[in-house]
C-alpha cells in the first residue's frame, strides 16, 4: 500500500535525473601553515563561497571590508560575490579549511 502511494508521484516526474537528490559539492581542502602568506580567494558574481574550518583558527577577510572573521574547527562563513577574500591560519598554529563556490541555483551544504 506504501508503494501505491509512491508511484503517482514518481511517475509524475518525466526527468528521472530531476528525481535524484543533488550531487555531493566539489569540497576543496587546504591546509594553512602558520606563519604563511595569506591565501587568496576570489569568489565570482552571483556566486556564494562557503568556507569552513577543520582545524585550528582560520582568519578570513574579504578586500574593502572593515572587519576580520576568525573561525573555529566547524564553525562556517558565506561569502557573496563578487568579491576577493584572504585567508590564513590565526596566530602561531597551523589550520586547515575546506571551502566550495555555490553558483546560482545550487544548494548550499548539509
């Protein structure tokens, strides 16, 4: 009786790929030594970047804003575009991040 249910509704859907949960975002990961020259990120028009900490602190600015982010291990910032962003691992401890550009119509991650 459960599957009755289901069929309806999945023979409504004429694109079987529309059906389908998303794919996995293209994480990339990077580690940021201490003491070394900032990393930078540029992030397109109407594009989101969304960066997240996995180990240590990571310092993160973007170009013309007045204020600094710093992010501890799971903790995640989205960035608009356009716009340039600097990052770097905070004080003497290296850190790593990982970080995904979400373009327009993508889902941001889990």
């Amino acid at each position: 009786m459960y599957q009755d249910r289901l069929l309806p509704a999945a023979a409504a859907c004429a694109d079987r790929s529309a059906c389908l949960p998303p794919p996995p975002l293209p994480w990339r990961t990077q580690a940021l030594a201490a003491a070394a020259p900032v990393q930078r990120l540029r992030v397109p028009k109407r594009c989101i970047a969304v960066v997240e900490s996995l180990h240590g602190a990571v310092w993160l600015t973007m170009a013309g804003a007045l204020d600094d982010h710093f992010l501890a291990p799971g903790q995640r910032r989205y960035c608009p575009g356009p716009a340039l962003l600097f990052v770097g691992a905070q004080g003497q401890d290296a850190a790593s991040m990982r970080w995904v550009l979400l373009h327009p119509g993508q889902h941001g991650p889990a």
